[in-house]
C-alpha cells in the first residue's frame, strides 16, 4: 500500500525578460506526490485572440538547459521574437504521472515580448559576390522607438539548413560576409538590436558566392553603388568612375575597400574600438589572398638557414620538429618547426598558414614569437620559438607537486600578461587552455595555438554544440557555448580554468564528467573547488573569472594587478577567507557557493558517491563535520587512491569556504 501520486502543479511562475533571453523560474508544487524524483516539462504556445487556436512555438525558440525532464524549478529561453506572445505551460512529474489518467495540471503563463524593438529589417540586397564573399545591404528601419544598436546578420550554407548556422554583426546596415564557399548558396537574414532585444529576422534571401573564375569587377552596376557609398561626393563619384572605366581598376578598389570595411567590421565584432596609437589585431581571413595576408605578418625564411634536428609531436597538419636558424650576423638560435605534410589542398595550406599572420602580428614576451614562415618552397613550414618545456599541462603532470605557490603564481601571471596583450589588441583566442601554452626553460609561460576557428577545429577537446560549432565545452564560458558569444570575457572564463588546471598539476577540470554534465552543473551553480593546496585568494580569483554574467568577470588587467599584488606579498597566498574581500577594482559581489544539502548531495556533485558508507560508517554524517576533516581522516576512513584523495580534500576545503560564507551572511543550510 503506497500513498504516492502525481504531483500538483508549479506555483508561482515569475519571469525576467532582458534583451535576449527570457528567464522563467517557479516554486514547486504544494504536493510533491509523496515521491523525491520531481522534474518539470515546459510547453510553449503561440496562442490567437482565442485561446482555442494555440499552435505549438516552432523549432526556433532554445531553451536551456532544455524544455523537458528539467530537475531545477527555472529555465531560459533564447531566440525568441519580438512583438510576440508566447504561452508557457509547465508541468511537474514524476516517477507515477505517466500512470495517471487525469490530464496533468500545468500553470501557465503569458508573456508579451513586445519590448518595443524596432519594426523588421526588410529586403536584404546582395551588392556583390565574389568567390568567398557576400555584401549584402537593407534599409535601415524607419522611425524606430528605440536606436538600433546593432544588426545580426545569420547565415548558412541552403544545402545544410538543418545542420549549423554562422551570425555575425554590424553596426551599419551593410556587412560583407568573408569565408564563404565558392559556388555555393548561401541563405540569409538580417535583424535588428535596441536596447530591449531583437526585432523578428527579416525574410529569407538566397544568395550564390562566385565560381573559382568570377570576377568581383563583372558587376559594374554594383561597382558605382559601393563607391556612392563609400565616397559620397558625385564629383568624386564621376572621377572616379571614369577612372575606373578607363584603367580597369575596379578590381584594385572594391578589394581595398572590402579590406578596410572588413578591419572595421572585425575590430567591432570583438567589442573592441581601436584607441589611436595601440596596434590592433588584424583578421587574415579578411584578405581575399591569404598569400598576401602570410608575407605581411610573417618573414619568409630561406630553408637553408634551418636544419631540423628532430620530430616532437604531431600536429594536425603534419609533423613537429626542433631545430635551429641561422640568421647572418646573428647566433644561431633553438627552434619549433611546424611542417605542412605533402599532398595537402589549397585550403590545408591556407588554414595551416593562418596560424603564422595572426602569430606575426603579435610581439610580447608571453606569446609564442613567430620567427618566420618557408611559403616558396617544400614542406611549407612555421618556424617559431623553441620552448624547452613543451606543453604546460603535460609539463605539470610530470612534475606533480614540485613547485612552489610563488612559482605557480609567476606562471599564471606570465599567462594573464600574454592574454592582457591579446584583449588590448582586440584578439579573441577562444581555445585558452594549459594544453596551448607552452613552458620555455626558465619556466616562463607563453600564449600558443592561434588560428580562431581552426584551432577548435584540430582540439581533441572541442565538441560540436548544438549551435552548431565546435567548442572546448570545459574551458568555454556559458555564453559562448550556448550563443557563440565569444570575447575576452569568454577567455577571462577560459583563464580560470587554465588556474585550475595549475593548481591542481594537470588535472582534468571537472574530471570524468560528461560534457552535458558540465554544462547542466555550470548553469546550476556548481563551480569547480579549490585545489588541493591552493590559497584561497587564488580560489576566489577563479570563482570571478567564473561569473555567469560575463560583465562581472575581472578583466586581464586586473587580473594581472593581483597576481602581482600576491607576488608582492606571498603572505597573502596564505590567508583566508575573511581576506578575500573582492579584487582590486573588480566589479561584482563575491559570488555564492552552490549550497549542498545532504552529504550524499555533496559526494554526488564531485562524482564521488561511492564512498557515501565510508563517510557514514566513520561518523561523519553531517557536512559541518566533514569540513573539520583533514586529509589523514579522508585516508583513514578508507578512500585509497590519491586521485579521491585530492578530489575530495579540495571539495572540502570549498565546504569549508562555504560554511564560513553561510555563517558571514547569516543564512541556514
Ligand atoms: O607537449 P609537447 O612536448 O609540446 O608536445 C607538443 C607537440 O609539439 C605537438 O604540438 C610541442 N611543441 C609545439 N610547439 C613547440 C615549441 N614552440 N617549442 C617546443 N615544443 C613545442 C608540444
């Protein structure tokens, strides 16, 4: 005889809309059915004047971390339309619903989405195609209640509809698409950002990129429109013309100009306005000739001058080798020699050779120096640094334990010092992780591994996501995984993961869990505890790194500043939590540890439930008396590899951490 059932529904349904994403949370229900295993189903509709005539949301809405089975009492719902009503109806279940005869209860609620947005982007024009690239321009909206801040232009290949799309920004209401396959059709649309969200996508408008032959000068008509445009004077506008028409130079003109508007439009995608005087980053792939892109950042070096010494690794595109190179009048110095095997394709040359004009650009002692590149003749070859330690985190793995906090420190601080640079310039890495930095004999640490897209394409670590690209879901921040939002905001998330992987010597962050779980444990709250041994402080600078809202996260140059603070005062690496009070200049509250309720919650969330009878078995039946426990208690009540050991010493010392929280701000677990 059991007294369990379905379980009533939510209560309290309460929303929080902003300019992209609408945040839906509740209470649970008042009767749970007698049963623990509570989930929520969340149902969208799109409903007329008429209740009656509601049809199902289509497949565009997101939710995250999903619409259905969610265990937590709240979700978020991404790419919604403006000027819309959207019904929700959510339910709770478990494990006896599907039993149940009745039509399940669920509560509903309404929401208008009608933020006052701008009216829709209408028709989006093609100027010109070329081989790898689109320029399409629209109308901006007219009378708009609110600026425009900025255009999303969305894009896919028309073949591949269902698989991934690609979006990019502009300010204007013109964009030129780079990257683009040759003779292909490409789908667009465009819409429109105020401050209160976006407006509905335009209408879809199929365009074609040029065949390998196709002249970006064939189109005359076009020509005229883009010089009106960029030049604005009809005097001008007939000089030119003429010149044009007379010289043939169109060519040479829309080229220049698509690679000045393209800077622009990069440097602007990244959040980043150049300051007169700071030099920023350039995007290759905004040359239509990579070539050209290759011989303006990089030196080509004559083969003669290298002599390869031995194979290191392996790399996507072939082989990597130490060697030396002689430079005339200068000492023959130690080098890393990235070849490109034979048999490769234009584009493997391409991708392989992009790596060295985004390298040649840069010129700080924490990033990887390019010395030159072999182009004209064969193997094709990168030519950088040598760096006598390989990779930092198999470095650390090997030397587990051997260093001090202060060199640790030093290291971490080399790294936020390459990436200070990297976000001055305007450089988005986007693959920060221990694996791509690399560790020189002094133990200084260098940023490696550019090359955007690529380089998540080659990392054994990057998976596809269901915004279709592939992303290193452990080191990635939220946003970047769920909408692609990349920016030195992500990488900041990246660099606290990259301070884990130190402090802990190389361990895996997150461990075994699968990359769903990460994803589901980040959105929840949970975040990775401190290593064994790390300070405190340093624990505290991650957990900011780790801020959800991406506004919140210290930049580089904090970073750097404490860092150096700690090096100054090594004393500070041994305090406390009643001295963590916040980073120098770094917005945001200190944030909340995720608060675990039973011990079996806590062993759970570190994956390490199996020693739940050890625990109970020794006493330590409550998490306040874990928190007093030292690593010989962890030993002696039986868990014997050191991997636990370690895993669970420095979970405790987060419990620790918490409590002590819990206890400053008066709360009760
Ligand atoms: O961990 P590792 O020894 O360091 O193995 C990899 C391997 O090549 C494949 O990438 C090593 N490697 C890459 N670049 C360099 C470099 N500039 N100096 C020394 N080793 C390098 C890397």
């Amino acid at each position: 005889m059991t007294n369990e059932g379905p379980p009533s529904p939510p209560r309290n349904v309460v929303f929080n809309i902003n300019e992209t994403s609408l945040f839906l949370e509740w209470s649970p229900p008042s009767d749970t059915g007698g049963r623990k295993d509570l989930t929520y189903n969340v149902l969208c509709k799109r409903c007329g004047a008429d209740p009656q005539e509601c049809e199902l949301c289509g497949g565009d809405l997101r939710f995250i971390p999903r619409p259905q089975g969610l265990v937590n009492a709240s979700v978020t719902v991404l790419d919604f339309t403006a000027h819309a009503n959207y019904t929700f109806e959510i339910e709770s279940l478990n494990g006896v619903s599907e039993m149940s005869s009745f039509p399940r209860p669920v509560t509903a609620i309404t929401i208008s989405t009608d933020q006052g947005g701008p009216s829709l982007v209408g028709v989006v024009r093609k100027d010109w195609a070329s081989q790898n690239s689109i320029a399409l321009s629209w109308q901006e909206p007219e009378q708009p209640i609110l600026p425009v801040l900025d255009y999303e232009i969305k894009y896919y290949e028309k073949e591949h509809e269902q698989l991934s799309y690609s979006s990019t920004r502009a300010k204007a209401p013109s964009v030129i698409i780079t990257g683009l396959k040759p003779s292909t059709r490409y789908i667009f649309q465009v819409r429109a950002r105020t401050s209160t969200g976006y407006s509905s996508y335009s209408p879809k408008f199929e365009y074609e990129t040029g065949d390998e032959t196709s002249d970006m000068a064939a189109d005359q008509g076009q020509v005229l429109v883009i010089v009106t445009a960029a030049v604005g004077g009809f005097t001008l506008l007939v000089i030119l013309t003429l010149f044009f028409l007379i010289t043939g130079r169109c060519q040479w003109y829309i080229k220049a100009k698509m690679k000045s508007d393209e800077k622009r439009r990069t440097h602007y995608q990244n959040g980043h306005i150049p300051f007169p005087g700071i030099k920023t980053y350039i995007d290759p792939d905004t040359y239509e000739d990579p070539t050209q892109a290759v011989h303006e950042f990089a030196k080509e070096i004559d083969p003669s001058r290298i002599r390869i010494e031995r194979v290191i690794g392996a790399g996507e595109f072939g082989e990597v080798c130490s060697g030396r190179l002689r430079t005339p009048g200068k000492k023959e110095i130690p080098v890393a020699i990235k070849t490109l095997k034979g048999g490769y394709v234009e584009r493997q040359r391409r991708d392989f050779l992009r790596e060295a004009s985004i390298m040649g650009q840069f010129d700080h002692p924490n990033i990887i120096r390019l010395e030159g590149v072999v182009t004209k003749s064969r193997p094709v070859m990168i030519v950088v640094e040598y760096m006598e330690n390989g990779s930092l985190d198999s470095f650390l793995r090997k030397h587990d334990g051997h260093f001090t906090v202060i060199q640790l420190v030093g290291m971490l601080r080399g790294i936020a010092s390459g990436m200070k640079y990297l976000s001055d310039m305007g450089y988005v890495h986007r693959d920060l992780a221990a694996r791509n930095i690399l560790v020189n004999s002094n133990l200084v640490c260098k940023v490696s591994d550019f090359g955007l897209s690529r380089v998540l394409e080659d990392d054994p670590e990057a998976a596809y996501t269901t915004s279709g690209g592939k992303i290193p879901i452990r080191w990635t921040a939220p946003e970047a995984i769920a909408y692609r939002k990349f920016s030195s905001a992500s990488d900041a998330w990246s660099y606290g993961i990259v301070m884990w992987e130190v402090m802990s010597y190389g361990e895996r962050p997150y461990w075994e869990m699968s990359n769903q779980d990460v994803i589901l444990s980040i959105e929840e709250g949970y975040r990775l505890p401190a290593p064994m041994g790390c300070p405190v402080a340093l624990h505290q600078l991650m957990l900011h790194c780790w801020q959800k809202e991406r506004g919140h996260r210290p930049k580089f140059t904090d970073i750097v500043s404490f860092l150096d603070k700690l090096i100054r005062n090594p004393s500070s690496l041994l305090t406390l939590v009643e001295d963590i009070q916040g980073l120098p200049e770094s917005p945001g509250d200190v944030p909340e540890y995720p608060l675990f309720i039973s011990v079996g919650d806590w062993l759970d969330s570190i994956k390490m439930s199996q020693y739940k009878n050890n625990f109970m078995a020794a006493g330590f039946t409550t998490l306040d008396s874990i928190s007093t426990m030292s690593i010989e208690d962890v030993r002696r009540i039986g868990v014997t590899l050191i991997g636990h050991q370690r895993r669970i010493v420095s979970s405790i010392q987060t419990l620790r951490l918490q409590l002590l929280h819990v206890q400053e701000k008066g709360f009760h677990v």
